[in-house]
C-alpha cells in the first residue's frame, strides 16, 4: 500500500465515490457535513478541488454516479441532489428531486445496466427510481417489506442489507415492480450494514456494522440458495463498516482499522492482501475509514476517513490487474477495433464483454453491434503464453460521440478479471 496524496480541507467526512470522465480524467467524490467535494485524482500524487456543491448539513450523505451525473443523498432531507458531470472540472447542481417521496435517505445505489437508482432507508422504504433521462427521474417502486440499509442492484438481482434483521436478501427486480425474494441468510453478527456482489454474480460480501462483526463471504451462483463460505476479520475487537468487490479482492473500509484489502479468489480460505491504517485510533469505535471506492480504472483506490479527509492509495496487488486488456482509447466509426488480453495463464476460455449490459448474458458470435443492450464482444480459448486477440466488424456511425467501458474475462483454474478499458467514438 502506498499513499499517494491525502487532502484535508474540511471538518469531517462520509462516503466516498468515484467518477471516470468519458476522456479517461479519473475524479474522487466525497461527502462532508455541508455537502460534497470533487477532486481530479488524474495524476494521484497531485489531487486538486474542481467544485463544492453544498448540501443539507448531515453526518450521513452518500453518493453515485451513472451516466454523467452523480447523484447524492442524506440523513438532512431535501431530497436527492442531481450534480451535472459533463465538465467534471466544473460540477454544477442541475437540480433537487425527491423530496416528496421521501424526508430522509441513508445510502444510495446504482444499477448501471439498467439506469436505476435505489435510494435506501428512507423513511419511505427502499425506493427505485428510473434516471433513464438523467435528469428528470421517475418513481418506479417501492420496497417496504423490510428496511434495507443498502444494497447492490445488478443483473436482475438486488442484494439487500437488511440491518435491523441482521440479513442478506436476494430480491429478483427483473420485472419491476414486482420484487419477489429468492433467498436470504442472517449473517454472522445479525447486524448487515452493507452487500456487494462481484461481477459474474458467483461471489457476494457483506459487513456487519458491530464489535467483532465480520465480513462474510458467499457463494450466490444459485440466487435462490445463499450458501456462506466463510467469515474473516483482520482484528476481532473492530468494526467493519463497508465492502466492495473488484474481481477477486475484497476493498473493505474497516473504521479504526482503515483500509483493508482481501483476497477472495478462494472463498473459503480469504487471506489479507494489505492494510492502511488512515487514522491512530485504535478498538471498535466508529472512527476512521468510512467508505471506499476501488474501481477507478487506473487501479487507484479512494479512502474517506470521518476526520483525516480523502486518502488515495496505489495497491500493488489488486488482482484484477493479472489479466491485462489492451486496446484503444480512441476509435473511428466505419473502421474495426482490435482488442487483446495478455496474462501468464496458458490455455483457458476468455472473453471480452461490455461493463453494461442488462442481464449478464454473454451472446456468442455477435457482431459489433453498439446498439445493443447486451454483453458480448467475443469468445475464445487463449493460447499456450496466455494471450488472446480479438478483432471487431466495422465499428457503425451509432457508436458516434459515445464512450464504453469494456472488461475481459479468463476463466482457468480460477476466474481472472482485467482492468477496465475505456473506448469513446468518433
């Protein structure tokens, strides 16, 4: 763990999120008591404010961005905070939506694919709302079976932290706004803070919020059978607060203990990868590293610690990073695009998909299609010295003025993911 720079400009802080510029400009977001503060992390050991966008004064707000917007949420009321992100060097408040459908939000999340917020514990259950048009939003449904704390909506599935229930629920939100559960589990310290599902929806972690409370780990492949591999802590007198998955690691904010970073590639046996302490306090208080965000494509992770501020961090083993996807940044409509993934990991199956997509279904043989709503770019078996090349159809004008995100994918003795590779089209 290295840190490369940490920034100290107001008097305490909350989550943390992140934001990637359609040029690649990689940003950190971060909340504040007064409201929200965004940083260019493009060069990590010289972060720099780029805009302040006030807010209800709150202890909790919380924040994600799809499209080119972030949207931010809080304990204070007064809805829902729509930022425009098209000059991130610039952030500017469009709006403020929801207020009537709720008074206060804990968290909030994004489903990518599908263009949904769910905005969490509210005093009005868990409300789902559509930002298919970024910035006039809709209600779409509600979730008051239960209260849900947070949770991580993807392909079909929303997992829940249902916290006062010390549970970890699967809801099937396919064809919203019908929710039917499929399974839930309680977890090891009955007090489910937050829930992160990994990118093939095979693996899931949870954290529960308590003295002792562990980050536990399970096998989802079958939604409606929650199977627990195991439970891990680096330090049984702390408290972890909050998880997210980036391939096979684990990126956990783990309060007094600061950052965390595990390695699950084996469910059942997690084993440490490395820790940054951000802050000299020390037991089980709720002090230290708040939140985390690990998916900057560059590798480098975003730390909120309640009073030191924002810490961005260079891991040197981040698991994702042992296959390599190359290609363009910049790619011509009526051309083709080359796309090749190197690693050390012989003769296994690949492929290269979409980050979006709407159902995680992988579609075999399909051309170059932009249009789309699904994954795939291409299948194969690599070769003997691990490498992989893949060249598309003629890349259609609908691709124009648009950036996607692409991820590759080996799945040998164990499943690989690589960095993400960002194209825009002209």
């Amino acid at each position: 763990m290295t840190l490369r720079a940490r920034v100290d400009s107001y008097s305490q802080y909350n989550s943390v999120w992140g934001y990637t510029a359609p040029d690649g400009r990689e940003y950190a977001i971060i909340g504040t008591t007064t409201g929200t503060a965004f940083y260019n992390c493009t060069n990590p050991s010289a972060p720099y404010l780029t805009g302040f966008i006030a807010g209800p004064v709150s202890v909790w707000r919380e924040m994600k961005c799809w499209d080119q917007y972030c949207y931010i949420v809080t304990e204070g009321g007064g809805g829902m905070q729509i930022v425009n992100l098209v000059n991130p060097e610039a952030p500017a408040l469009h709006s403020t939506w929801g207020a009537n459908f709720w008074t206060n939000a804990h968290t909030i999340s994004v489903d990518q694919d599908a263009g949904l917020l769910y905005v969490n514990g509210t005093n009005a259950g868990m409300r789902i709302v559509n930002v298919a048009n970024p910035t006039s939003p809709t209600l779409l449904a509600t979730y008051t079976t239960n209260y849900a704390h947070d949770c991580h909506p993807q392909h079909g599935l929303a997992h829940l932290a249902e916290i006062y229930n010390g549970r970890y629920r699967i809801l099937d939100v396919d064809s919203l706004p019908s929710m039917p559960s499929l399974d839930s589990i309680v977890t090891q310290g009955q007090f489910t803070h937050n829930v992160w599902a990994n990118a093939i929806d095979t693996i899931a972690c949870t954290t529960d919020e308590n003295q002792g409370g562990k980050l536990g780990i399970y096998d989802i492949s079958n939604p409606s059978n929650i199977v627990l591999r195991s439970n891990y802590t680096i330090n049984s007198n702390s408290t972890i607060h909050n998880v997210h998955l980036r391939g096979n690691r684990a990126h956990c904010s783990w309060y007094t203990q600061g950052y965390v970073c595990v390695d699950i590639s084996d469910p059942a046996a997690p084993a440490l990868i490395g820790n940054y302490d951000t802050n000299s306090q020390t037991g089980n208080g709720y002090e230290g590293a708040w939140g985390c965000y690990p998916f900057a494509p560059s590798g480098i992770v975003y730390i909120s610690d309640i009073g030191n501020g924002l810490y961005v961090l260079e891991v040197d083993d981040l698991g994702t990073d042992s296959v390599l996807l190359d290609g363009p940044a910049l790619a011509s409509t009526g051309a083709s695009v080359t796309l090749s993934l190197h690693g050390g990991f012989g003769d296994s199956n690949w492929i290269i998909y979409w980050s979006r997509n709407t159902n995680g279904t992988v579609i075999n043989g399909q051309p170059f299609d932009i249009g789309t709503p699904y994954t795939l770019l291409a299948t194969g078996i690599t070769d003997f010295d691990g490498d992989a090349t893949w060249t598309s159809g003629t890349v259609p004008p609908s691709a124009s003025g648009r950036t996607f995100h692409l991820e590759g994918r080996v799945d040998g003795a164990q499943t690989l993911d690589s960095n993400v590779l960002t194209i825009s089209f002209l």
